[in-house]
C-alpha cells in the first residue's frame, strides 16, 4: 500500500547536494556509484538550476534521469520510506508531469505509482524545489529494484535538477 504524504516543498533544511541518494550509513552520488543513475542521456548543460547539468523530458523521451537500485544495495534493513527532494522548471503551467515510484522483480513489474507534480508547479519558468514522499509497500524484498524518475505523459518539455533520494526504516 502507498501513502502520499506530500510532494511539494517543505520548508525543513533538506541538504540539495546534486544527485544523492542518502540511506542508513550509506551515500550514493553520481561519481561513487554511476550504475544506479538512469537515462543519463537527458542530461543537457542549456537549462540547468546547479551547474554543471540538468535533465531534460521533452517530445521525444518522456522520463527523467533518476534513480535505480537493488534493495540490498540501499541498506542492509528493507526501507520503508522514500523521500524524493529535486528541483523542477516547467516552460508552461498545467503539465501533466509525475514523480514515478515503481518496484521490479527480475523482468516483471511488481508495483508501480507516481505523485502529480501539476498542481505544486504554478508558475512557469521558475526553479521550484519539490519534496515528495512514498511508503514503500512492506512486502518489498531483497532482490528487487527500486526506481524513481520524472515522467511526463503529456510529452512536454520540462527540466529536473538536484535529484536527491532519501531512504529510510
């Protein structure tokens, strides 16, 4: 089962070092551990919020750079709660655009959900830092992935920076 909490910015200090994913004793960034980073290729230098890059969805790839990993690669316990901070520009306001939480066991698809980020972005054309939260479902297992990406239906151009994902018992 999930429960949304949120997923728009909270005014707690949340650290916004680009690319990190921070779970019990663990720290993954983009140098230290490049294999849990995907659709890299959407990373452009044009329209960035932190230098020296930032993914782009546009018409032609509809899902961001984002993250992927083993459970047993996260920690040595199941987590139970994802946390998604990373900040967004939407060119234009009212884009069907969603945070993406999906769970695989080999080539299967086990469970899949995403956030709405519609209505958390109301002006266009300006860097808006989002923090969202998912309950992972407590069947989840060793042996299983964990992803968590931008996805944007609509096929419309937006931008994710900042991406930093949060694991925790």
């Amino acid at each position: 089962m999930l429960l949304v909490v949120s997923c728009d910015f909270d005014n707690e200090k949340v650290n916004t070092q680009k690319d990190t994913i921070v779970t019990k004793g663990r720290t993954f960034q983009t140098d230290m551990y490049p294999d849990c980073w995907i659709n890299k290729f959407t990373l452009q230098k044009a329209v960035v919020h932190t230098p020296p890059y930032a993914s782009r969805i546009d018409p032609a790839f509809p899902f961001s750079y984002g993250f992927c990993s083993l459970v047993e690669d996260i920690s040595d316990t199941i987590p139970r709660t994802m946390l998604v901070n990373f900040w967004t520009l939407f060119p234009k306001t009212r884009i069907n655009a969603r945070l993406v939480m999906s769970i695989d066991s080999a080539s299967v698809n086990k469970f899949w959900t995403s956030l709405p980020l519609m209505d958390s972005v109301k002006e266009a054309s300006v860097w808006k830092q989002l923090l969202c939260k998912f309950e992972l479902p407590t069947a989840l297992k060793r042996g299983e992935k964990i992803s968590t990406y931008v996805y944007c239906p609509d096929k419309q151009e937006i931008y994710i920076d900042d991406l930093k994902v949060i694991f925790m018992n």
